[in-house]
C-alpha cells in the first residue's frame, strides 16, 4: 500500500493484448480495493487466476470465546497458550473485536500451502525468527523484529530457515492497514517529520513466474471459517504487476522515535491506522529533558480505547513482572499507569532500551480461552502497596 512500483514485465497500457512468445494471452488481474475507488494493482498472470479443480472444507480452530464476569487490568503470559502449528495454523486468538483480532503464535512446522485472508488484512510483528515471504508479488525477506504487512487477498507462505522458536504477534484488520495520514503529505510521500519514510519500507521482488500445472492447495480464511480451494495453475505465475496494493516489510528497530521536553501522550509512537483501531510502537530513545521530568506515563484513562501492550524486549520501565511475550490489557474505565516506585525509579534516567507493540482499540475488547489461560491472577492487585 505504501506508494506506487512496478515488477517484472507490464504492457504499455491497463487492459490491452499482452502476449506471450507463443501469441497466447496473459491474463490480467485488477485486483481493487473499495469498490475501483480506492488503492489497486494490476496482475498478468501465465493462466486464469480463476481456474478451480476443487473446494474442500478446513477446519482451524483458534480459540473460543471467553466472557469474564469482572473486567479488570490484565496481563497474560503467551507463552502459556503455545500450541503446534504453521505460519496461520499455530495462531492462537487471545483477544478481538468486530474491527480487529489479535493472535499469538509459536510456528513449528512449515507448510507447503498458500494462504489467503479473504477478509481481513494482516499485521505480523515476527518476534522470533527469520526466513522469506513468498507471494504472488515477489519474495520478501523476514527478518527478526519485522512488521509484515500483508493485504486482504494477498495469496502467501512464510518459511522459515527454522523452528525451533518462531513466534509471532498477528493483528488482522477487517479494514486497510495504512501509514498515519499525519505521516503523509496531501499526495502521499512520506513527511520530513514522520518517524519513518520510504527507505525503510522493503517491498517484494518478483521472481520468475512459475509456470506449473497440477494441484495447488490454497487455504483461505474467512472470517472464522476456512475451505481449501485447489488451483489448477501454481499461484505465483505473475510475469509483471504494478500498483499499491502489495505486502511490505517494516522493522519495529527502523522507527525513529519523536522524544519530547517534557513526556508526550503515546500518539507520537503511532506506526500503522486502520478503522476504529490504531498501531504503535514503543522502541528504544532519549527520555523526556525537563530537568524535572517524569520519563513514566501519567495514570491515564483513555476513556475511548481498550489497551493491549505487547512486550518484545528490554527493560519495561513503567511496569514489573513482564518478560518479552507478556502482554497487558487494560480496558477503558479504569485509570492505569506505573506500578508502586516506578515513577520515582524514572526520575533522572536518561534513556529506555524498551521494544513493545500496542494496539489501541475504540471499542471493547472480548477475550478467549487463550487468553484466561494465560492469565496472571494477580495483576489487577499489583498496584496495591506490599
Ligand atoms: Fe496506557
């Protein structure tokens, strides 16, 4: 989505003959966005993206709901719901809402079957692990700390060179995963102000189409359903393609975080929007430069979204007992902020070393049996004085 580029061989012109050496037709694909009103590429395909030898039913289960009776400050441990699995079986749902679903997943095993999300787009924050996307797009290269942004109906595999400990931090969006407007100008490049900008967006390379007949079995999710559709033609058969709509890559340790005099609101740590749900990320800086400032938050409500902060790496400042794969939920209604002697601790540090992922929701959050799995009983007391 980020910005416009073209792939491998594309014809003058949209919608004219396109052929082959042997004068047969490549099939193009315009694959829109909102109707044709929004964002699009178009794809020239070897063989009809259409050709169907079968459908099947799939089964995945992720998680079934769980309505707690009290709400209250969360914090679970991941790991604790780790399961087996590949890159979208393992997935384990621990929190959502009509907007948004997040996932965590401890990957085990490769697969050599393509998968698609009809309905929603996916962020994959790859905590552990490296290996390469491959897409009918191009190949990306998956590096430790990634963000993989990966459109609705984007057809991919990720592989990677091992499993020993994969494990990922999955958002699906049920609308388009965009760069912040206020990152943007009025024509889309990225502003001199933004944290990030266009060098560090990595967009997929075309490989040489593969040009092969037989069974190609393509998962695709809808909504909480699945089915197995066999392609006639291997998928990644695109001879060229140009436009916006691609999977990109984009790591959390290229964000150049804004530091402020005195502490700003966790608006500066914005990374990706979607509708009614945003995506911000909390990287190593220079702490606030009053000589009296506070470096931890405020208590805070932020009466308009639930919280869930996914820790990644280092020291959490602001809060105890968390460990890269915990991750915290704190619904609207109750304030939250520091734990006992953190904000005291703050005063007169220079710099955090802290990685975390947060996805700040407008509406409330429902929770899964994953996620009372993994619950730590006792973190809605952890601001109590000993
Ligand atoms: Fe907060």
């Amino acid at each position: 989505m980020p910005f416009y580029i073209e792939r491998g061989e594309i014809p003058d012109k949209r919608h004219i003959t396109f052929k082959k050496e042997n004068g047969e037709l490549y099939r193009e694909e315009l694959f829109s966005t909102h109707g044709f009103s929004n964002i699009y590429s178009n794809k020239y395909h070897h063989n009809m993206p259409s050709k169907v030898v079968r459908v099947e039913p799939y089964t995945v289960t992720h998680g079934t709901p769980w309505d707690p009776e009290l709400l209250v400050n969360y914090k679970i441990d991941t790991k604790r719901s780790d399961g087996k699995g590949n890159f979208f079986t393992a997935r384990k749902k621990q929190t959502y809402n009509a907007d948004v679903a997040i996932y965590t997943a401890k990957v085990t095993e490769e697969t050599n079957e393509f998968y698609r999300n009809a309905y929603a787009d996916e962020v994959i924050f790859v905590h552990e692990g490296e290996g390469t996307l491959y897409s009918e797009y191009g190949t990306l290269e998956i590096k430790k700390w990634d963000y993989l942004i990966i459109p609705k109906g984007t057809t991919y595999q990720l592989k990677f060179t091992q499993y020993d400990n994969v494990r990922l931090f999955v958002v699906e969006s049920f609308s388009m995963v965009t760069i912040p407007k206020n990152y943007r100008t009025e024509t889309g490049q990225m502003l001199e102000t933004a944290p990030y900008c266009e060098r560090d967006i990595r967009c997929p390379e075309l490989q040489p189409a593969i040009v092969e007949k037989g069974e190609f079995p393509l998962v695709i999710k809808y909504g909480d359903r699945y089915q197995k559709t066999i392609l006639q033609w291997h998928p990644f058969d695109l001879v060229g393609w140009d436009g916006a709509v691609y999977p990109w890559a984009f790591n959390i340790q290229d964000f150049a975080p804004i530091v402020g005099k005195i502490h700003l609101p966790p608006t500066i740590h914005l990374v990706f929007t979607a509708n009614n749900f945003v995506m911000c990320n909390f990287v190593p800086r220079l702490f606030d430069f009053h000589p009296e400032s506070i470096p931890a938050p405020y208590y805070h409500s932020n009466i308009d979204s639930d919280e869930v902060l996914y820790y990644v790496d280092g020291d959490f400042m602001s809060r105890t007992g968390i460990e890269a794969g915990s991750l915290t939920l704190h619904p609207k209604g109750v304030p939250h902020g520091p734990q006992p002697g953190k904000t005291e601790a703050s005063i007169g540090t220079k710099e955090t070393f802290e990685y975390a992922v947060m996805v700040d929701t407008f509406a409330p959050l429902k929770l899964t049996d994953n996620f009372k799995k993994c619950m730590d009983k006792d973190y809605n007391q952890s601001w109590l004085e000993d």
